[in-house]
C-alpha cells in the first residue's frame, strides 16, 4: 500500500509540475523569439485582455518570467547548504568508528559517516550520491539492537535516493506555490517513504521493538539537529503516521485529500488544461 501510494504522489506531483513549467518555458520562448508556439499561458494573456483586465496579464507574466529564477535560486540554495553542511560534517569526522559502522551494517562500502558530536544525529543527506550521518551523541544513547534498525532504516532511504525525490517536490510546491495540493503530496509522500524505510528497517531486524525503542529515546530527547536544505530524516517527520504502524503493522490508512486545496487546484490544473486543449483545435 505504501510504496503504491508514494509512487502516485511522486509522479502526479511531477506530471502536474512538469505540465506547468513547460507551458511556462514555450510561453517565454515566444515572447522572446516572436515566434508563435502553443501554449496555455499565451491563452491565458489573451482572454485576459480581451476581458479588459490587461493588468492580470502583466501579472502572469511577472509569474512566469520569475518562475526559472525561482527554480535557480532555490536549487542554488539548496546545493549551497547541503555542501556545506556536509563539509562541515566531514572534518568531524570519527575515522574508526567510520571504518567500523562501514564494515558491520553497510558491507565495507563508504555509505556512513560517524561525526564527533554530541547531539545525536542521523540522517541521509546528498542528492546524487547519499550518505548516511550519524553522530557520536547519538551512539551513547542506542543500544546496539536500536543502532542497527536505525541504520537500516536510513539504508533505505540511502539506496532509493529518498533525499533527491524529497527535493525534486520541494522544489515543484515551493515553485509553484498557486497549486497548494502540491505541498500537501510532499508531505504525504514524505510520510509513505518513513513507513516504508520503517518497514525495511522491521523486516531485516526481524521486529519492530529496537525500532521503536530508538524512535521513542529520540522523541523524548527532542533534541535533534535540524538542517536548512532538504534530507531524510530519522526522527523529523511522520511520528504519528510511523507509531501507529508499528503498534498494528496492518492497519489501513485512509488517503484523504484536503477539500479546499485540492479544489483550488484542480480549478488551476482544469483551467490550464481546457486553454491546452483549445489551442490544439
């Protein structure tokens, strides 16, 4: 159920999205080529006008102008933070403990970071080639057993590369903001892939107690670094989502659009699609 539902919010999350900021892409090329291509936007600009509310056009088109702006800053940003973020953390880096986490839970390969800190960390940052970072903190407050259902949790994440999808849908809601039910799908879609890093977790530990038992000594020290640039996440998001599965493992959980966005949105989509269709006539 889960990894159905996290592919349907990726990929609708992406279509819608990719949809939008193509549209916007021919529009720009038109203006800035004289060339006449379809496009929703052009429609848009034109009904607007003959509507006699020219200044809604200019407008739209201070919206779609910004729009790859905003697509570079926030990617720029967010690369900025990530790297120097993960700077920082590489020259705390504990060499032995490095070695030794590598070899016991991840197969001798450079996948884990153990970083001299006091707080306790764990999460999976970088976009093309993840890493999992842990802190030395956070080594003193596990066990052995909640260590390693902690690590395969973040494996997970590690291997499906959970912290680029997680961008991609940070960036298509912070971008186009005017289509609410996009930030709505980034959350849901951040909850379905803690279950399933959480179910991963279960199945290789062979239960879910030292999973739990890690979760719950996080919750309390309520404590946990938190980073300005997106990454997975042990103990960030979906606590609620993530205790109830682990209490009854079958439980089904609706899947309930928000009403308001999700009518906004589709009021959005249906118009740009309709002005598509018409232009294509």
């Amino acid at each position: 159920m889960w990894k159905r539902r996290s592919k349907i919010l990726f990929f609708s999350s992406a279509i819608i999205s990719l949809f939008i900021l193509v549209q916007m892409g021919l529009y720009v090329t038109e203006k800035l080529s004289g060339v006449a291509v379809r496009n929703v936007f052009q429609q848009c600009t034109s009904l607007l006008q003959s509507l006699g509310i020219p200044w809604m056009a200019l407008v739209l088109d201070i919206l779609v102008v910004s729009t790859p702006f905003l697509v570079i800053w926030l990617v720029g940003k967010q690369l900025y933070l990530c790297s120097r973020t993960y700077r920082k953390m590489s020259s705390l880096k504990d060499e032995a403990l490095t070695a030794a986490l590598n070899e016991t839970y991840n197969e001798g390969r450079d996948g884990i970071i153990v970083v001299t800190h006091p707080e306790p960390i764990a999460l999976t940052m970088r976009f093309i080639r993840p890493k999992i970072v842990v802190s030395t903190g956070l080594l003193q407050l596990l066990d052995s057993g909640e260590l390693e259902a902690l690590l395969r949790h973040e494996i997970f994440h590690m291997k499906h590369r959970d912290p680029l999808k997680a961008f991609v849908l940070v960036v298509c809601s912070s971008v186009l903001w005017y289509v609410p039910i996009l930030k709505w799908t980034r959350k849901q879609y951040t909850a379905a892939r803690e279950v399933l890093a959480d179910s991963s977790a279960i199945e290789e530990m062979g239960s879910a107690e030292s999973l739990g038992s890690a979760l719950l000594k996080l919750m309390r020290r309520n404590r946990t670094v938190r980073y300005s640039f997106t990454y997975a996440s042990f103990a960030d998001s979906s606590i609620n989502y993530r205790i109830k599965c682990l209490i009854d493992p079958q439980a089904e959980f609706s899947f309930k659009l928000p009403v308001k966005r999700t009518m906004f949105s589709l009021q959005v989509v249906a118009i740009l699609s309709v002005l598509f269709i018409s232009e294509l006539l």
